[in-house]
C-alpha cells in the first residue's frame, strides 16, 4: 500500500478586524466639489462626493466587503457613520447634504434613509447599476 503524502497549505481564513481601522472615531473624510463636464456625451453635472483618508490596502479589503459585513457595520453604532462615508466614496453617491453635516446631525435627519439606501444598493442596486 503506498500513501502520497502531498503538503498542502492550509490558509484559515482569518475573521477580519474590520473594526481596528473603520470605526467612528478615527475616520477622516472630506467633502470635495467635482465641477461640471459639458463636454462629455451626456454631460456630466457638479457633483460632491467623499473623499476617506485610507490607505489604498484599506479600501481594496473594504471593495470586497460582503453585503453582510456590510450591514453589520451600519447596524454598529460604533463603526456606522464610518461605514457610510466609505460608502459614499467607493460609489462616488453625490453627498451634497453631508456639506457641513456633523455625525450628531447624521444620526438625527440622515442615518435612516441612509441605511435603507445602502440596504438596496448592496442587494439590489449594484447588480442593476453594473448592468446599464
């Protein structure tokens, strides 16, 4: 009887840490004014979208996010006004009401709506979104 002893890798995936990094506290965003372009077909209109100040590793682990890890973040209120903005910048969403919007003013008038919205975008809306 012979026996192949093959060595194989084992690679546990590890539970992420996503909260070491993404957490109220700590981030840093800011709000920048993209101009119109009248010269592309359509044209495109002035938009605000949220820039995060994270590393480029951060925000290539946070594109492969499950949906659940996800909601789990913006049902966190720990790490939901985080998890928000990140999103707000990974789709470019035009965030012209987040202007001079605080966290406190956040939580008060646009939290809600907020989460409903992202509910549908990692559910539905990415997959009608990629199909255009």
């Amino acid at each position: 009887m012979l026996f192949l002893f093959c060595p194989t890798v084992y690679y546990a995936q590890q539970p992420r840490d996503i909260r070491d990094w993404m957490n109220n506290e700590d981030i840093e965003f800011e709000i920048i004014r993209i101009s119109a372009n009248l010269f592309t077909r359509p044209p495109s209109p002035s938009k605000y979208i949220v820039e995060v100040s994270l590393s480029d590793k951060k925000l290539n682990e946070a594109s492969v996010f499950t949906t659940t890890e996800w909601l789990t973040l913006l049902d966190d209120p720990t790490t939901d006004w985080a998890a928000n903005l990140v999103l707000y910048a990974m789709s470019e969403k035009d965030a012209f009401l987040y202007v001079n919007l605080t966290e406190k003013d956040w939580r008060l008038v646009r939290r809600e709506e907020d989460i409903k919205y992202w509910y549908w975008y990692l559910m539905e809306g990415k997959k009608q979104i990629e199909k255009r």
